[in-house]
C-alpha cells in the first residue's frame, strides 16, 4: 500500500490551501477583512483541487486530499469569522456615531 502511495502525486496548492486556512483564523481579529480574504482565497483554491480529485481518484494521494479539505474547513471558518466580526466592529462604529449625535442634539 505505501508504494501505490508514493506513486501517487499531491493535489495542487494542497499546502498553499490548508496554510490559507489556518491563516484565515489567526487574522479574524485583523478587522476581519484579512481574514475575509484569506478564507475566500482558501476555498477557491480548494474547489480547484478538489475537482481535480473528483475527476481521477485514483491519481492523488489521501494526505493530500484531507489536507485540502482541512484548508477549506478552516477557510470557510474563517470567513464565516471575519463576517461577524466585520458586522460588529460596524455595529460599533455605528453605535458610537448614532451615541455621539445624540448626545450632541440634546446638548450635551
């Protein structure tokens, strides 16, 4: 079983992938657009890879294949992260303007 292993080749960007998606959830707390960026750029190269494992099985290596589909777990986390923090940070934002012009209409 290891030598039909070794034969077989690694998925492309498997590594970029799952590097991406631990990525993504280190920058969540980037105001959440790294993050953001990073989880998209994650699942887009994992659709990629895993069309191309869909289309010969046979070809690729296991490892590989989990790899990518950890990337995309983590990148899907991640961006799913980022837009809530990216929705509270503006909640914030928002809340302390509409805080602000209150105060200033009941001058205070």
């Amino acid at each position: 079983m290891d030598i039909l292993e070794q034969t077989r080749k690694d998925l492309p960007n498997s590594t970029a992938v799952v590097v991406l998606g631990i990525l993504s959830l280190v920058f969540v707390f980037c105001y959440g657009i790294i993050g953001l960026t990073l989880g998209i750029i994650a699942v887009v190269l994992s659709g990629n890879a895993l069309r191309l494992y869909r289309a010969d099985p046979e070809g690729y290596s296991l490892s590989s294949v989990k790899n990518v589909k950890a990337g995309r777990a983590c990148g899907m986390i991640g961006i799913a992260l980022s837009i809530v923090f990216i929705l509270f940070i503006l909640l914030l934002i928002f809340g302390i303007i509409a805080t602000g012009f209150g105060a200033a209409m009941m001058g205070l």
